[in-house]
C-alpha cells in the first residue's frame, strides 16, 4: 500500500490549492488498508513538530488557528497515539494532554471527507517552522537527564487559584478587587520565599520557559496584558504575533503564577467589557469592534503599573524585615537589606536565558485606542481589578 500513500502525499502535501487534496483523499478513500500506515505517517509529522519546538498545547492552538475544530480532533488522536509510547513526558506535557480536544473517531463522517481533512492537517504539520523549545522534546537524551524542579502544587498556589476563581464568579466588583489584589500579593510573596529557599540552599535551578496562547480577537491587548503581568512577577515575555503566542521566561514558581493570574485577569477584563457593552446599549448607543479594542487597552495599560505598585510592596517589606504580617502565607524571612541581592540575581538569571533564547527582538509600537467611552471603561474595569497603570511597549 505504501505506491498508494505516496502517490496520495505527493498530491496532497506539496501543493497549495484543492485540487491536490482532492486527489490524494480519493487514492486515500479507494484504499482502506493504506488506512494504519497513513496515520503512522501523521505521527511521525507530529514527531517532527517536537524536535522543531512545538508542543502538544501549540499544535492544538495552531491547527484551531489556520483548520478548524475538527482538524483540532483528527490532531489530537495522532497527539494522543504518538505520546503513548514514552515511558515518561516531559514537564507540562501531562496537563497539556489532559486538556486535547476529544480524538476523532476514524473515517467520519465518511472516508473521502475523513481522508481529506487528514490531508489537510498533514500539510499544516508539514510546514511548521522552528521555534525556540521550552523544554526537551519526549524521548532525547536531553529529556532523559533533564530533571524539572520539584515544586508540585505548594498550599500557597492552591490558595491563589482558590482567590482568583473567586474573582471570576463574584458579581461584586468591589469582591473581586479584594480577592484579586491578595491573590497578587500571595504571588509576589510566594516568589520571595522560593527565592530565599533558593538561595540558602544554593539551589542550581535555573530559568525555564512556558508559552502561552494569545489569540485573536483583540490579540495586541491582551498580549500587552501579559507583559504587564510577566513584568510583575519577575518574568519577561516576547510575543511570537504571527504564531499566536507569547513565550514567558522565568523560575518556574513564577511561570505559574504569571499563567494563572494572566487567565484570570483575562476572564474578569472579558466580563466586565460584556457588562460595559450591554450598559450602553441600553442607553441607545451601539458598541464597536473599536469599542472593545480601546476597553481591553486601557484595562491592559492600566493594569501594569499597579500589578508593579503591588510586588513592589510587598517586596520592600519582606526587605525591611521579613514575612509581612499581613500576606498570610509567608513563610521565609530574610535579615533586613539581604532580600534585594537575591532577587537580583535571579532577575539577571532570567534576562541572560531571554536574550539566549531570543537574541533578536524588536519593539512594536501598537495603535492607540479611539473609543473613548472603552477607554473609560477599562480603566475603571481595571481600577477595579485592583491593578494598573504601565506602558504598552512589548517585546515581539
């Protein structure tokens, strides 16, 4: 059967219009014992994309991006397939699978539109460029050795998803702003004492990396949003625009708490633009796609400063004297004028693994806002998220 596959993927996968896919899913629907060798083909495409860079999260988000949600299934059955057969994962990999779309079944709704849809996902695979890895790709040498740290779900993390998914479902903003600023403060404090752990026991850890999706629409703003919230708890963020994603360096307790309050912040900032839209509609005026575009700038922009303001804080009391009173939690206290130098250094750790990682960047000077009445509503959306004010300079 293999003639059969390759005369169906070399008109399929080399070319660029329908013509091509057609031709290959009707070899492809004539021959149904080429059926197990053309999937062990879409695994080996899925392989490719790890040594390339790309992760199981990223292969999803790109393949919803440019198919749809079906080619989204047909990936994750070959995903699912392809990573069965490791002994062990690399970190993060477990979560991301758990969270694949439901595999498509075979040969649904029936072959010819099954095999073309396949065709159609192999090609994307096929052209996927390289990216910077965030970790080691399964089953290398590198993923052998590597050995993730071990920081698992802390009561401290437990605690802040527990705040933040508070905020999201409270109805009452002046609630959501208590909650969300002690889930800040928990994470700025939280950092502090992995920072001082770190250092009284002159841990070798390192800086690690994570990506994050940030999609259309609206994707300038929020991936202002996530810079800001990087900025803030002692990560850098470059935005990949054209992949759709944002690649987040940091020590790996702060990747988690840059994921999870960027999440949250997301969801409070989309209710409460929904809330601002439906209030001014009623009044008779029709909101815009520049309404939107303006509410979620000034909601990012504004939040910056005061997520800053927040850490900056809590920072200066733990400097002055150790845990704050008053950010339960805190459990590591550092002699007073001893916590800077540690924090320091961990933020030069993470700039050195930035510039390696991307040693070429470029600034993007992003389009203003012109609703005015968004802008006033995210910067009280934000104001009211208790966390603001910060340029909108990212790295791209």
């Amino acid at each position: 059967m293999e003639p059969v596959i390759d005369q169906a993927f070399a008109a399929a996968l080399y070319a660029h219009d329908d013509t091509g896919l057609d031709t290959g899913a009707s070899l492809l629907a004539a021959a149904p014992t080429a059926d197990d060798e053309a999937h062990a083909r879409g695994e080996e495409f899925v392989r490719r994309a790890w040594a390339r860079g790309w992760q199981p999260a990223d292969v999803i988000r790109i393949v919803r991006r440019e198919l749809d949600e079906s080619g989204a299934a047909l990936a994750a059955a070959l995903i699912a397939t392809e990573t069965a057969r490791y002994p062990h994962l690399p970190p993060r990999w477990a979560d991301q699978l758990a969270a694949l779309p439901a595999p498509a079944p075979r040969n649904r709704p029936d072959r010819f539109s099954y095999a073309s849809a396949l065709l159609g996902l192999y090609r994307l695979l096929l052209g996927l460029p390289s990216i910077e890895p965030v970790g080691p790709a399964p089953g290398t040498a590198a993923d052998r050795l590597y050995q993730p740290p071990a920081h698992g779900e802390s009561r401290m993390l437990t605690r802040i998803r527990a705040l933040l998914a508070k905020a999201e479902g409270t109805g009452f903003p002046e609630e959501a702003e208590a909650l969300t600023t002690k889930a800040q403060e928990l994470m700025a404090r939280h950092s502090i004492d992995e920072a001082l752990i770190a250092a009284r026991t002159h841990s070798d850890e390192t800086p690690g990396a994570c990506r994050v999706g940030v999609d259309a629409p609206y994707e300038t703003a929020k991936a202002i949003l996530l810079d800001a919230v990087a900025t803030a708890n002692r990560c850098q963020a470059v935005w990949n625009s054209e992949l759709g994603f944002t690649t987040v360096v940091g020590f790996e307790p702060d990747l988690e708490a840059v994921e999870l309050l960027f999440t949250s912040l997301l969801v409070q900032g989309t209710s409460a633009m929904t809330k601002a839209e439906a209030g001014q509609r009623a009044g008779g005026r029709k909101r815009t796609k520049a309404f939107r575009q303006s509410f979620l700038m000034a909601y990012a922009q504004r939040l910056g400063g005061r997520l800053a303001s927040d850490t900056a804080r809590v920072t200066a009391a733990a400097d002055a004297g150790g845990a704050a009173d008053d950010i339960p939690g805190a459990t590591e206290h550092a002699a007073p004028g001893s916590l800077l130098p540690v924090l320091a250094a961990r933020d030069v750790a993470v700039t050195d693994t930035a510039e390696r990682m991307f040693p070429k960047t470029t600034t993007t000077r992003v389009r203003g806002a012109t609703d005015l009445d968004g802008w006033t509503h995210g910067t009280a959306a934000a104001d009211r998220a208790r966390l603001g004010r910060g340029g909108p300079g990212i790295d791209r």
